[in-house]
C-alpha cells in the first residue's frame, strides 16, 4: 500500500469516528474529480455542486460500508455517478432544459492528473458528444471519461451487459459520424 492510500485510511479511520477535519482533509482531496465527475452527467453547474455535496453526505454516512474493496476514490465515484444520473432523471421527468454548453477539465478519481482542456480536439469530441442523445453521452461518459466497464456500467445504467454493449457501439459509431460531418 503506497502512502497516499496509507494516508486515506487513516483519514477514512479518523472520519468513521466523526472527525470533521478529517472528512474536510478527504473532501480537499476529492471535491474537484467529484463535482467534474458529475458536471459531464448533469451538465448544470448548480446542480452537480448539489449532487457531489449530497454524495460527500452519503459516504461519510455510510462509510462503514466501504470494504475497501476498491479505492476509496472508486467508492466514492461510484455514489457521485449514481446520485448524478438520478438527479439528471429527476430533471428530465421534470422537462428541465439544459442550460449551460460547458467544457469540462477531465481529472482522475484523484484529481491529480490533468487533460490539457484548452486543446481544441478534447474541446470538439466533447462538444460533439454534447450533440449526441442522451443515452449515448451518458454511456460514452462513462465508458471513455470515467473508466467504468460494460460490467459497472450495467450496472449503474440498469440494463443488460448486451444492451450496455451495443449502447456504447452505437454512441461510439455515433459520435464518429458526427465529428467526421464537423470535418467536412
């Protein structure tokens, strides 16, 4: 185990006994892949600051469930993705309009690594995959910019593995034909 892993533990041991400046330590370090993470699925910034507060809630809550299994950056994603597309539904049963066309910053689950987002090419592929329908932006999401496999996303989505995978073929072969239009 490397030490920043040693370091989470030790916060995450620190938290479960109600440790305010532990979970504000755990929510530095976090706060900004999380809001991202659930900016690109609800595309409003006011609600993904919504739902990446309810999620840091749910987790030091619930933080006697995580085994551990699993990073506690993947944990943690995981809430932020589910809570994301719930809130994200919620808005569409509600006929909610999209209000913001917003670029994002692509992190990983630990915020350290940064994507060059003034490049012009993430800037177009995320652009074009804003055009496409909602299912294959979600699953596209997921799939390229969140790392989650067919397995995980079927499970998130609640769908089979099969219409997960095609799914994906279909916003993949989509996003393709759009950005090869933007060409000509």
């Amino acid at each position: 185990m490397n030490t920043t892993n040693q370091e989470i533990e030790l916060l995450l041991s620190l938290c479960k006994d109600g440790n305010q400046k532990a979970q504000l330590e755990v929510y530095k370090r976090y706060y900004k892949a999380m809001y991202n993470t659930a900016l690109r699925i609800v595309k409003d910034t006011a609600e993904a600051e919504d739902v990446m507060q309810e999620s840091f809630l749910s987790a030091f809550t619930k933080l006697d469930s995580y085994s551990g299994d699993a990073t506690f950056g993947s944990w943690l994603k995981r809430i932020v993705v589910n809570k994301s597309i719930s809130s994200y539904n919620k808005r569409l049963r509600r006929k909610e309009d999209d209000l913001e066309d917003t670029l994002y910053k692509l992190e990983d689950e630990d915020g350290i690594t940064e994507c060059d987002a003034d490049s012009l090419e993430i800037k177009r592929v995320l652009k074009t995959m804003d055009e496409l329908k909602e299912s294959y932006r979600i699953a596209l999401s997921l799939n390229l910019i969140e790392g989650y496999d067919y397995d995980e996303m079927s499970e998130i989505l609640g769908i089979s593995y099969a219409n997960c995978r095609t799914t994906v073929s279909r916003a993949k072969e989509s996003l393709r034909k759009k950005l090869s239009e933007s060409f000509a």
